[in-house]
C-alpha cells in the first residue's frame, strides 16, 4: 500500500514542480490578456512589448491579476507614447516612449523631442533619458540635457557612451547631477563631426562651387 | 482398466467429443446476460482504487522504478541548486558590429558572461528575446561554471536577468539593475553601442 501511495506522489510530483517553476501558461488562454493584445492591434501598437511583458510576470512568479494590471499599464503608456512621438519611426520607439512615461517622463517632454527630431529615431535617446531619470536625476535636468545634445546632432554612440558614463559615475559614487554636468560637458565640448553638422542643420550647408 | 488401455486414443476422442459439445443458448438471454455485464463494469476512479488496493507484482516493480528515479532526480537538484555568493562577470563589451543596409536595423553582438559554478543551466531573458527562457541558453565550454551567450542586439538601452536552473531569477550582480516596480524582482541594465 506505502509503495502505491509513492507512486501517486510520484505522478502528482510534476504538477508541483511547475508551479515553483514559475512557468509561462499559454497568454492567449487568458481572457484578460488576449483582450489586451487584441485592444493593442486594434489601436495600432505593437503587441510583442505587452506579450513580452506578461511572460516576465509569469516568469517572476506574478499572479494573472498582477500580469494583467501590468501588461495594461504598459499599453496604456504605449498609447500616450504613440500619440506624442507622432509620427513615429519605429515600434520600438512606442516602448521606449512608454517606459520613460512609466518612469514620470511626461508625455510634452517627447512631444518637444518629436518637434526638434522629426525624422531621427528617438528609441537611443529615449532609452538614455529614461536610464538618467531611474538613476535619480531631475526629470527635468535630464530632458534638457539630452534634447541639447539631440540639438547638436550627436550620434546614437555618444549619447548611449554619455547615459553609460552617468551610470559608471554614479556607481562610483558621485551624486547624480555631479555626475550628468561632467559628463554632459565632456559631450558637449566634443567638435562636431560632419554628420553631426548635417543633422543639426541641413539647410544651412553651402553648396560646393 | 485395462480394457481402456487397450483403446485409450477412442476413449479420449469420444470425451473429448463429448465435452466439446456445448448446449444450446438462446440468443435473446445471451443478449440480456452480456448487457448486465456491460453494465456492471467499474467506473475509471474505481479500477484505479481496484488497482492500488490490489497487489501486483508489476505495479510493485513500476512503483520501486518511480521512487528511486523520483529520489535521483531530487538529490541532483539539490546538488546543483545556486548557492549564495555567486559571483557573476557582467556582460563584456560590444565585440562586433553588423550593418547589413543603410536602412536595416544595425544590430551589435554583444556578450554576456556570468560565472555560476554551482549551476546546471543558465539562461539569458530580456527584453530582446521577450522574455523567453528558452530563446538564449548559456553554455560553459570550459565546465568550470563560467557561462556565456552572445547575441545581437539592437544600440540602447536593453533589461535583462539569469534564470539558473530554469527557476532562479538572477539579477547581473556586476552590472547596473533597475528596480521593477511592476513584479518586484530586479533586472540588469545593459547599455549597448557600436564600437
């Protein structure tokens, strides 16, 4: 009898193991969700972020309650992104956009962006402004610093250079806006490079004799 | 008896053509007793009672089978299970940088490198691979427990962790993590650029 009571344990033994395994169920089993992500077609976001963002949940050990408040947030914020960096240049430009939203970023700080950068991808220079708001600096401080470098034409490597400059600084142990004037004036002191030139001002090129 | 010695194979011949012999049945009762019988079978949930009660030899042996392979693979979990103190390596810099067209996403290949000897298996989950233990396992070529994955990622800013084991959510410690104000648990940042 003890032998056979083994083998139930044995057979319930898998059903246990996966829920300290934290798997991902299939997301389209859930109502919730699939309401979700068929509302992100409807409004014309990419839905990839949202079922991205469920399996971390599901994957971290969230209750479906959780995942659904969560994946709705993000859409929410993806929505508000999508209407402010009109017209957008890629959809990942939408998530970074919602993230820095997620983060107090608010939505005229990339409307000013968009007006500035109509046609330039913002998902660099928004994953960089995000990265110096979570990194405790000023909302504000940060926005200006990096929409001065948009200005000025700087290419996506220093931009991300400079956010992964703040944060080594910071690390470090320097206090955040210490960290943001060094760094940003080591940028900002850089010459202009020609593509740099051409971005900042195209118009004002003379043409060659 | 000796007359049946005599003529055995008649003697067999004539019983056994006696027994084979069967009475008639009528078949509206043979109908009636097989329906009864039908009806009688055991729901499922009491043939598995049946079953368990009873003894069986092969049941016996499937049972010592289960519980032994039940009893290994709980001890090689607990062996291999991390272990507090672990040190990791935080992702190396940008090693390559591919352009396949001006207009194509640039995409950048980009180490990561953990250092997990106490792990049976790692995997990299981000942002890039939506999350997906199973998209980007690591492999230790050297077996001494330093793990390491390349893929290629697009320049910016990308969340990542380790899931070791398939269950332990593992932060980069060497790299800078970003509190997750959604699930709670932490996630590395990596910044990526081209060279």
């Amino acid at each position: 009898m003890l032998a056979k009571v083994a083998i139930c344990a044995v057979l319930l033994a898998p059903v246990v193991s996966a829920q300290s395994r934290n798997t991902v169920p299939d997301l389209r089993s859930i109502p919730e969700l699939a309401y979700e992500f068929d509302k992100a077609v409807a409004l014309g976001i990419p839905m990839a972020p949202l079922e991205a963002k469920a399996r971390e949940g599901f994957l971290k050990g969230a209750t479906a309650e959780r995942v659904h408040v969560a994946v709705r947030n993000l859409s929410a914020k993806m929505v508000e992104a999508k209407e402010a960096l009109a017209p957008v240049q890629s959809p990942n430009e939408i998530l970074e956009g919602a993230k820095a939203l997620q983060q107090g970023v608010p939505s005229s700080v990339l409307r000013a962006m968009r007006r500035t950068q109509r046609t330039r991808n913002l998902e660099v220079s928004l994953g960089v402004l995000t990265e110096l708001v979570v990194r405790k600096i000023p909302m504000q401080r940060a926005a200006d610093e990096v929409n001065k470098m948009l200005q000025r034409g700087v290419t996506e490597g220093v931009l991300i250079a400079f956010g992964r400059g703040v944060q080594g600084d910071i690390s470090a142990g320097l206090a955040p806006t210490v960290a943001l004037d060094i760094r940003s004036r080591g940028v900002l002191s850089l010459p202009q490079g020609p593509a740099q030139g051409a971005a900042l001002a195209p118009a004002l090129r003379i043409p060659p004799p | 008896m000796d007359d049946l010695n005599d003529r055995p194979d008649e003697v067999i011949s004539a019983l056994v053509a006696r027994l084979q012999r069967m009475p008639a049945s009528e078949p509206r009762a043979r109908a009636a007793i097989l329906a009864r019988v039908r009806g009688r079978t055991p729901a499922p949930w009491k043939a598995a009672f049946y079953w368990l009660w009873q003894p069986s030899v092969p049941a016996a042996a499937l049972v010592a089978v289960a519980v032994v392979a039940l009893g290994a693979g709980y001890a090689g979990r607990a062996l291999v299970a991390p272990r507090p103190g672990l040190v990791a390596v935080e992702p190396e810099g940008p090693a390559l940088t591919l352009v396949a067209n001006p207009g194509a996403p640039r995409l950048v290949a980009t180490q990561f490198v953990v250092e997990l000897p106490a792990a049976a298996s790692v995997s990299l989950v981000g942002e890039f691979n939506g999350w997906d233990p199973a998209a980007t396992p690591l492999v230790d070529p050297s077996g001494r427990g330093a793990w390491e994955a390349s893929v290629l990622l697009p320049p910016g800013r990308h969340l990542y962790a380790y899931v070791v084991n398939g269950t332990v959510w593992t932060p980069d410690p060497r790299a800078p993590q970003v509190a997750d104000p959604d699930f709670g648990r932490a996630n590395s940042v990596a910044m990526v650029s081209e060279r």
